[in-house]
C-alpha cells in the first residue's frame, strides 16, 4: 500500500470515528429536544404532573448528552491532525453550535434565542454533511437486506408490554419505545443458531454471529387476549406498575420508520436448541428465535438493527450494503449504545391495566398523567384483585 492509500485509510477512519462519536450524541440531544418542547407544552397548557415528569426527564438527557459531547470533542481532537483544517473545523462548529443551544436552553428552554440558536445547529449540520460529501464518505450506516422469515400476526392480536413506574414515564415523556440491545437480555442463546446448525458449512460462522448481537436490538410484547400473572410477577415482582395494551395493528401505525436501520417485528419461534434446526441463512432469522424454556412469553418482537459506517465483516460483504470507505474492524471497538429509542405516537395504547399490588395513589397518578399528554386510553385495576362472591 503506497502512501497516498494510507492517507485515505486512515482519513476514512478518522471520519468515521468522528461521525460515529456523532451519531452516539445525536439521539440524545434529538430526546432533548422533544422533551424540552413537551415541557414547554405542559408549562403553557398547565398539566403538572406530566410536566414534573418531563423536566425529570430534560435533566437526565442534558447530563447525558454533556457526557457524550465531551467524547464528540474529544474524538475530533485528536483526529485533527487527519481530518484537516477544513473538516475539524466543520466538526467544531457542530459541537459548537450545539453547546451553544444547550446553554441557552438552560436558561430559556422553548423561548426565541433558543429557536435561533436550533436554527443555526442545523445550519452547521448541512455544512458539516457538504464538507464530508467532498471527501468522498457518506455517514450512512448499513443494514442486511435479506428478508426474515418470521411469522406474522394477525393485525388483531392482542399485545400487552408490563412496566414499572420508570418505563412508562419514558415511555410517556419520550413518545419513544425503548429497544434493549439483545447481548444485554440476560440470555446466552440471544442471535444464536441449533446446534446441528452449527456443523453445517454455511455462512455466517458462529464466531460471526456472536459479535453480530452488538448491533441488534429488540423491544418484546406478550401475546395474550387477557392480562397474565405470570407477567406481573416476571416483569415487576410485586412493585407498582403498569400493563399497556395495543394490537399489531395499531401498533404498527403508530410507530415511526427509523431515518436510519431496518424494523423487522413477528412472533418468537420456541425450538430445542440442542435437536432442532431452522432456516438461519438469513441472519435476521435467528433473532426470532429462542429456546423452548421461555415459550411461556408467547412473544411477539419488534427487532431494529443497523451497523455504523466503520464497520462490515468480512462474512457480511455479500449482504450488506456498505459504503465505500467501510473498513473491518471488530465490534468491541466500535460504541454501542445500551439501547435506542424510535418515536411512536401514543395513540397507539388502547388500555392500560394498573397492577393489582399498586395503590390507588399510584392509580390516580397513572390516570393523571396519561390526562396529561392528551390521550384517552381507559384506565384500569388489574382484573387480579377483584374478589370471588362464592
């Protein structure tokens, strides 16, 4: 490799460490933004326990997106020597902007200098994407493109998600469903193949598949015409909290399409991983999959994955659509954040079951604050503690 190659690898790696230090603050600062504007909303409109929640909320995603900024600035930095005047400067006008924003918003969440000073972030934006467009990289993440193979539910299949008090306020506050990254369920066979798949020579190898489950998350419904207690004991042991009911249908209206990434949503497959086998050749697959032991979740999963521009694996290059400076590197060098959220409209909840160890403080508050946003969907007492009449 004669030196002006070396320049452009490293120049591609020095941009995609940039873009990527981006792309882990960006979700944040746009949570922030859609939270500072609900507070602004409640504060006007007089709603105060949605309001106390969501000011709850713009405090924790302020303290977080300052943490991530400082790895932003930090990145750029040391990457300047790389990336150029030109482009570092663009980066830093970025960063900039938005520590510009973030301070006024500070002081004046929703008022007209913050307006401005928004204004001016997606100015520097377009700049930034101009410069980088010049240099010949696109910050596009990749996605697989074969088609998974999980099998649909009917569009009126009831769906219930059980949540305590701190999930259902973010889910309330974000207008956002949370994905858990699914090397952080708990479960060791997550993303993984049978068995006797593994003894086919077939791609991808396993070694493959385990460092694929960085980039997948899921976010998982119980499927069930009635409320379960196996679920309430599961999910909240006894402590206050709530069970939200939707159908596939509604659901599905009612969640946003990613800007970037792929949604895939169908029901959960129960299989002996030690006898049987499925078809796993598309990699989507196995994430619809899980051991007969937990066939008691009657599952129903919404899976969104996406790998970042620095990354594609060598087995992967069939698939995926990757840019044109994607280098390989291992997924443990790569951040992943814990989690990710894609916007839903709230419409979207038809019922919400208050739990039967919950008191009626906790009750009226949950009606308060669904009172709140807008929405209407009936609030009720689990139907667990009503009592025989023999």
């Amino acid at each position: 490799m004669n030196d002006k190659d070396n320049s452009e690898v490293g120049l591609a790696e020095a941009l995609n460490a940039c873009w990527r230090a981006l792309e882990l603050w960006e979700p944040t600062l746009t949570m922030l933004l859609r939270v500072t504007h609900g507070v602004a909303q409640a504060r006007e409109h007089r709603k105060p326990v949605l309001l106390n929640a969501l000011t709850n909320k713009a405090i924790e995603f302020q303290n977080q997106s300052m943490e991530e900024s400082r790895n932003f600035r930090q990145t750029v930095d040391s990457h300047a020597g790389i990336l150029g005047e030109e482009m570092t400067g663009a980066f830093q006008d970025f960063y900039n902007g938005w520590m510009s924003y973030l301070s006024i918003w500070a002081q004046e969440p929703a008022g007209p200098a913050a307006r401005k000073a928004y204004a001016r972030v997606e100015e520097v934006y377009r700049a930034l994407s101009e410069v980088s467009r010049r240099t010949g990289f696109s910050p596009i993440t990749s996605v697989f493109q074969d088609p998974a193979t999980a099998e649909d539910a009917e569009d009126s299949t009831i769906l219930w998600r059980y949540l305590d008090r701190e999930k259902f306020t973010d889910l309330l506050t974000t207008c956002s469903l949370y994905f858990c990254r699914v090397d952080l369920f708990g479960e060791p066979f997550e993303g993984s193949i049978p068995a006797k798949a593994i003894t086919h020579d077939i791609y991808p190898m396993p070694a493959d598949r385990e460092f694929l489950n960085h980039f997948f998350f899921a976010n998982c419904w119980h499927m069930n015409s009635h409320e379960s207690v196996a679920m309430w004991k599961l999910y909240l042991r006894d402590e206050p909290g709530v069970a939200i009911q939707t159908t596939v249908r509604r659901l599905a209206s009612c969640l946003d399409k990613p800007r970037v990434g792929r949604l895939d949503a169908g029901c959960v497959e129960y299989l002996d991983y030690g006898t049987d086998l499925f078809d796993w050749l598309g990699p989507i697959n196995a994430y619809f999959r899980k051991r007969s032991e937990y066939q008691h979740e009657r599952e129903y999963r919404i899976v969104y994955h996406s790998f970042p521009p620095d990354y594609h694996s060598e087995t992967s290059r069939q698939v995926l659509a990757v840019g044109p400076l994607g280098t390989a590197v291992k997924h443990e060098n790569i951040p992943m954040p814990a989690g990710v959220r894609i916007p839903v409209d709230l419409s979207f909840l038809e019922r919400v079951l208050v739990s039967p160890s919950a008191s009626y403080d906790f009750q009226r508050w949950t009606a308060a604050i669904i009172a709140d946003t807008g929405f209407m969907p009936e609030v009720v007492r689990s139907a667990l503690e009503q009592r025989p009449r023999f």
